[in-house]
C-alpha cells in the first residue's frame, strides 16, 4: 500500500465512528460496517483528507468527486476529528494580513456586488426554504426558553424577545433591516402594534413579505422595500430599529459606516437591536481549515465575520451606545441541528424544488453547511451576538421630552417577564 493510503487507513481507524473509504477502482479502506461512507470518485479526495481540509472535501462532494452516506450528525464527528487543529487559530491573520483584508473588503461591498451576493442566497427558491425553516420562514438563531421547546416555538419566542428587549409600543415607527420573509416585522405589527416598514435586497423575499402583508389586510401600517440601506432615506426617523442576520453581510470594513447610517435613521433616545453572527477568535474574518472558503464559494459569497469586541468598537465609532449584549451562541447550535435535521427529513423534496445539476450542487452545499455550521456554534469556533444599542442624544432627558434615563431601562427584568 502506498504511503498515501496508509496515512489515510490510519485515519480512519482512529476516527470516533466507524468509516469506510471506497477507493476510485473499488477497494475499500476501513470498517466493514461503518457509520459513515465515503466514495472517492478521484484520487485528490484521498489527499484532501489526509491532510484534514474538510473544506476542500466539502468541496469534492458538492461537486461530485466523492459521495458520502451517513447521517450530518456522523459526518460531523468524522469532519471535527480530521481537523488538524482549531479552526479559528488556523484562521489567525498578523497585522499585514488584516489590511490587505480590510482593503478587499471595501472592494467586495459595493450597492451592486452586495445585491449580487443576497440574491445568490436568498433568492435560491423560496419553497426550498420552506422545506425546513418555521413557518414564519425565519431564516437567524431561534431562542430556547425551555429544554422541550420546538423551533417554529422557539422562533417565535427569539421575535418576542426582539420586540421586548427593544420595547415596542404601539404606533412607534419601526424598521426592519434584512427583513427577510418579514417574521420580525409582521410579528411586530401584529403583537406589538408598530407602524412597520423593512428592507430586503431579495427580489424573492420582496415579493413573498409583499403578499403576506395583503393577505393579513396590513397594507396601511406595514410595508417592504427592495433597496439598500445606503439608499433609504426617510422624512421621519424611525423609533426602532432591528438588524437581524445583516451586518455579516456588511463587511468589517464597513461596520462604522453601516452602524452610523443606522443612527442616522433613528431618533435621539431611539433602539437598534444588532441580531447577528460573531467570530470566535478577534482576529479571524472567517474560519480555516478551508471551511470559511467553502461557505465563501458556495453558501455566502461576500459574508465576514467579526469579533464581539470589534462590533462593539465600530458601533461605538458609529455613535451608538451598547447598553445590553446577550451572547446566544448554544441557542444557534440547537436551532441550525433542527434546520439540518428538517432538511435531512425531506431529502426527496427537496431534490423536486432544486432540480437539474446545480440544483444537486446546491442541496448538497447546503447540508454540508447547516450541519458544519452547527458544529461550528457548538465548539464556539463562531457565536451569536444580540446587541441593544441607543442613538445617545445630548442634553437632559426632561429637556428632550424623553423617558428617565433615554429609553433603556435601569434593570432587565422587563425582558424576560
């Protein structure tokens, strides 16, 4: 057996499941009755792990190099134990490395670059989504109030805690950033009683929170608009704000701006709530080990990731105060394991709505990340951060005919009454 081979037998039987290798002329490595299959089609899968780049051999599945049978929760032991080490140290950029970054980065997040990229996500096929979202389709971390708790339960619950953390009150003027298929803000409408309006690149997601919206007979108090954040402009700032899953897309180099656009649109004393995903490590805009390029290449081409204590820094550049932050980094493992469950539980219907070979590329794409992803979240290689924030006016607050102490309250118990 050549030496390649033998580093990969070698691996296999030290993995925590039991594996078989099926090699291009037939021969199999590994257990007779494994756990987890995998099928290379081309040699250079067998090089990609044995140098333990799960990345690229995501990569050599969605493109059908190899095959791999098993379930996502096996093919993840096996993914975590090829790992050669944290992903986020391998991640690590020295000072050079941030710079070139921050400099791509301006590039990359252009009004027409960025609208390219959410279509290419957002704007696979709606009925795809369907297939293991809720059923308002919210598409961000789900919060758990209760061990037994269900998604479509628990994502009503994560809109809820939105809505009380930012103190809605009827008839207040709120905005939704990324609206998405419109969960937040039909939910704020409906339970909360807000004049609504949200913002989506998605010509999908546009049209679907278009038809909702008439359907429900809200069209007077709530409306959507298929524009960018750069180029909204209001005649009345708005009370609150939700940015939920949109900053990621922003770009780091772009934080300050985006946050201080956002205080542009809001009133003094108003809240934004910053929903959103965060790095594990300060100094890595996406995972290593070749699972950040696979989620660049394939699931969210222009996404960066972005250190807590960076948001925190460019929110504060942007003219925001930060008066509450949850990190709600277990409630994302939980929530993407039951995304990725759903989608394994309609494999065959989902092959109807993603049809053709890039359909197949795509299905495939999107297992390998809901699973990873969730990895991911459990090993706190990535977290989720929710961040209250407040447009500071200067003044007093009886000068300003604002409630004591702006709008945020003293204490957190009005939050989870």
């Amino acid at each position: 057996m050549n030496p390649l081979l033998s580093s990969v037998e070698k691996k296999l039987l030290a993995l925590p499941v039991r594996v078989s290798l099926v090699l291009p002329h037939g021969k199999r490595l590994g257990h007779e009755q494994p756990d987890v299959t995998f099928v290379a089609r081309e040699s250079l899968t067998l090089a990609n792990m044995a140098s333990g780049d799960v990345g690229l051999i995501g990569e050599d599945y969605v493109e059908g190099r190899c095959d791999i049978q098993g379930t996502m929760r096996n093919v993840m032991k096996v993914a975590e134990a090829l790992l050669p080490g944290s992903p986020v140290d391998a991640a690590r950029v020295g000072w050079l490395t941030t710079i070139v970054g921050r400099l791509i980065s301006v590039w990359r997040h252009s009004i027409e670059r960025d609208a390219r990229h959410i279509e290419f996500h957002y704007d696979l096929s709606d009925d795809f989504y369907g297939l293991w979202l809720d059923p308002h389709r919210v598409y961000s971390c789900a919060y758990y109030p209760q061990p037994d708790t269900g998604l479509a339960q628990a994502q009503e619950a994560k809109l809820d805690l939105i809505c009380r953390k930012l103190r809605l009150q009827p008839g207040e003027r709120f905005l939704d950033v990324g609206a998405g298929w419109g969960g937040l803000l039909l939910w704020a409408a409906e339970h909360y009683g807000v004049d609504a309006t949200g913002i989506t690149l998605s010509h999908n997601q546009h049209a679907h929170v278009t038809r909702v919206i008439e359907q429900k007979g809200l069209s007077a108090r709530v409306r959507v608009q298929l524009i960018d954040y750069r180029k909204l402009d209001v005649k009345q700032p708005f009370d609150k704000i939700a940015s939920v899953g949109m900053f990621e897309h922003v770009g780091r180099a772009q934080l300050t701006e985006y946050f201080a656009r956002l205080r542009t649109l809001l009133r003094p004393g108003g809240l934004i709530m910053n929903h959103g995903i965060t790095a594990g490590g300060v100094y890595n805009p996406q995972l290593g080990c070749g699972l950040g390029d696979f989620i660049e290449k394939y699931i969210f081409p222009g996404g960066e990731l972005t250190h807590i204590g960076h948001v925190l820094a460019n929110m504060a550049d942007g003219g925001l105060e930060a008066v509450d932050v949850e990190n709600l980094r277990p409630h994302y493992a939980r929530t993407l394991w039951a995304w990725s469950d759903a989608l394994e539980s309609q494999l065959d219907a989902a092959t109807l709505v993603l049809p053709g070979e890039q359909g197949v590329r795509a299905l495939r794409a999107y297992r390998l990340y809901l699973a990873g992803c969730a990895m991911g979240f459990e090993h706190g290689w990535v977290a989720l951060h929710q961040i209250l924030a407040q447009h500071t006016p200067t003044g007093r607050a009886d000068e300003l005919d604002l409630p004591g102490d702006l709008a945020y309250p003293w204490r957190r118990s009005y939050i989870y009454v």
